[in-house]
C-alpha cells in the first residue's frame, strides 16, 4: 500500500514553520511527523502539501493509497487501523476524516465511504505552542520506538547518571563529565553527537545526530535539540528543528525554533507574564493574537531567522522566517516574515540579500542550497508581504 501524508485543516495555524515544509516536516519528540510515520509503516511515505513546495517534497501517486492527516501524531495502534483500511474506508476520530484509503484520486467526496471509528486517543498539533507543549509525551513514543529491542551504548565514565535505564545512546557520541538525570522522562543521544564538559540535564531530552551541547549548558526536560544544532546556556521545554544555533549563555524557554536559526549570545526569551496572565500568541490564521490557554510560552522562531547578541524577546513573541533582528531592546511580538531591524524600527529584508545569506549559512554546513530552497524563499516573500506593510 502507498502512504501520503497531507497538510490539512490546521496548515496555517501552524506558520510561520509550515511556510518553508509540510507538515509532515514538523519536529515533535525525536523525529518529524513523517519520520515516525515511515518506522511505524515500515514503508517510506510521501507528502501532499501547498504547490509551491511540491517540488522539494513530492508526492508519490499509486493505484492505491492511503492519505493521511499529517496534524495528527501517530502511535502503532493509530498505524495498525491506517494499514488495515481498505479502498472506500476512511478513519474517524471526534468527528473528523484522518485517514482515507482510495483507489481513485480524483474521488474527493468521503461521505460516500465507510466510516471507521477510532477508539483510541491521539495527540493533534493544531497550534506552534502544541510543538512545545506536547513534547514530553511524543518524546517518551519516540524513544521506546527507536530503542525498542536495542541495547545502548555504554555510558562514559565520569558521566553522572539519575535512572540510566531511561538512557540511550547511539555509536559515535561523546560525553564528557556531566550529569543526566532521566527520572522524569527518557535522555536519548544521537548518533555521533557531543556533550562537553560540566552540562546538566533533565529527562526527557533528545540530542540529534551530529549536534552539541556546549559546555556548562543547563537543559531542562521537555527538550529536543534537532540534527546538526550547537546549544548552550539555559534551555527549558524547546524544540529546535535541525541545523540551528543558540550556542551561548541566555535563557530559552517553551520556545520552538525553525532550521537554519542563530540567536545571538546572551539573548533570553521571557516565557511568563509578569502578572501570571495566559500567554497570547500571533496566529497567521486569524492575523491576529490568540490566547494560547498557556501561562508559559515563549519564542516561535522561523527558519533562517537569526537575531545579535543581547536581544530580549517578550513573552509570547513570533518572528518569521528569514528574519534579522540586531541590538538590546524588545521587538514586537510579531516581527514579520523577510523583517531587518533594530530598535530604531524594521525595513524590508530584500529577496537577493536574504538568499545569499542563506546560501552562506548552508554552505558552512556542507549543505546544497538549492534552487527549490531559493524558489520557496521566493514564494514566501511574496506571500508574507502584507503583514510587513501593515
């Protein structure tokens, strides 16, 4: 059977991460959304998502497929209903269509199939702050999934460890006199990452492949340092992507950061009100600010945004993607997407400026910048150019 994965209802609640990937793309736990699909499957899946970034993420088409809500985040017996449906079935859960099998992709109409119920309970990211909010509860699937059977690596000597049976870590990493303490949730390292010297942290925690934790960091759970990132200093309850920066001292906290991100040294992001309030937050979808229901919230950050050194941002803050913020003051809590500024206000970050700096940004990293990667940066900027003429 063919798997495709599709955007949904919820597409645009979850901007600015979902302007430059599907949804499918998001980082919960350990692993994307699609990625956990694949394991669970035992097959590779596809994405159906927005034209302009069909290119770089295709979806594959056979004579029989299963699609897919990509907003809801699966677990074995959500992908044992999905491989058992049959053409002409689709999957109900609170009353809305998850998951449909079809032998004819130009039938749309779903009222015609029978309807499957889903007994069981699933998480759904509907907003930015659920990557954050729901991380601890996918990081505890997605460990038991990746290590299921396996046994770990040892743990060094000289790393001090709280429940090492909670503990996993993958050939090639490196660890260096630090403590871990997984009694609240699982502590996994990825393959060939590094934690140096004097870092604490707390369970659940996930360190991706290739990525680092600088010395003395402080990282409290529920956190997820994606691939190829450098972090340091305080972390609390974050999700970064991949291929991201907050490599020095500073606070971050019920934050989310897209790829390609920097934040400069001693940035902090705010995660409480001072009066206790519930955190608003900007919503694309609206374009306007919504009451999360959350009195912690921090930074949403989009990809390739990067911000100096000492920058401040409030509760609640939501900058776009390829966003340059520069200087000691507290931006706006919506700096908007292609933005560069400082306290004396923000001007337009032109296409051609943004695209070399982004090429740059890869290239340190051995990474191909490609021209789907300019084209969606390309289309973004056209898209965004309303909240920034606000």
């Amino acid at each position: 059977m063919n798997y495709i994965l599709f955007d949904g209802s919820v597409r645009n609640a979850l901007l600015p991460f979902t302007y430059t990937r599907p949804v499918a793309g998001i980082r919960i736990g350990i692993l994307t959304v699609r990625e956990k699909w694949d394991r669970l499957l035992n097959n590779t899946v596809s994405v159906r998502t927005e034209k302009y970034l069909s290119a770089k993420f295709p979806e594959v088409i056979q004579e029989e497929n299963v699609y897919i809500d990509a907003s809801f985040l699966p677990d074995s017996a959500l992908a044992d209903a999905v491989q058992n449906l049959k053409p002409g079935e689709v999957i109900i859960y609170n009353g809305l269509e998850i998951a449909y099998c079809t032998d004819d992709i130009s039938d749309k109409d779903l009222s015609r199939y029978r309807k499957k119920e889903y007994p069981g309970t699933l998480q759904r990211l509907e907003n930015t702050y659920d990557i954050f909010a729901k991380n601890a509860e996918e990081l505890r699937k997605d460990f038991e999934l990746l290590t299921k059977g396996r046994k770990s690596c040892p743990i060094p000597e000289g790393v001090q460890t709280i429940a090492p049976e909670n503990i996993f870590i993958e050939e090639g990493a490196q660890l260096y006199f630090s403590t871990l303490n997984a009694s609240d949730g699982p502590i996994y390292i990825g393959k060939d990452s590094l934690v140096m010297e004097g870092c604490h942290i707390r369970g659940g925690f996930a360190l991706g492949e290739h990525s680092v934790v600088k010395m003395g960091a402080r990282i409290y759970g529920a956190t997820t340092i994606g691939p190829h990132c450098k972090v340091g200093g305080e972390i609390n309850n974050s999700v970064l992507f991949a291929y991201s920066n907050k490599g020095h001292d500073g606070f971050l906290g019920n934050s989310v950061l897209g790829e390609w991100c920097n934040v400069g040294a001693d940035t902090n992001s705010s995660n409480m009100k001072n009066n206790y309030d519930e955190v608003k937050l900007w919503n694309y979808a609206t374009g306007e600010l919504e009451n999360t229901g959350l009195q912690f919230c921090g930074l949403m950050m989009g990809d390739y945004s990067k911000c100096g050194i000492n920058t401040m941002f409030n509760t609640g803050t939501v900058v776009g993607v390829n966003v340059n913020i520069y200087g000691s003051w507290l931006p706006p809590n919506f700096v908007p997407d292609f933005s560069w500024g400082g306290d004396d206000g923000f001007t337009e970050y032109r296409l051609p400026k943004a695209l070399v700096t982004a090429q740059r940004a890869s290239l340190r990293r051995d990474v191909d910048f490609t021209e789907e990667d300019a084209r969606i940066l390309g289309y973004v900027y056209e898209a965004t150019k309303k909240w920034r003429e606000q």
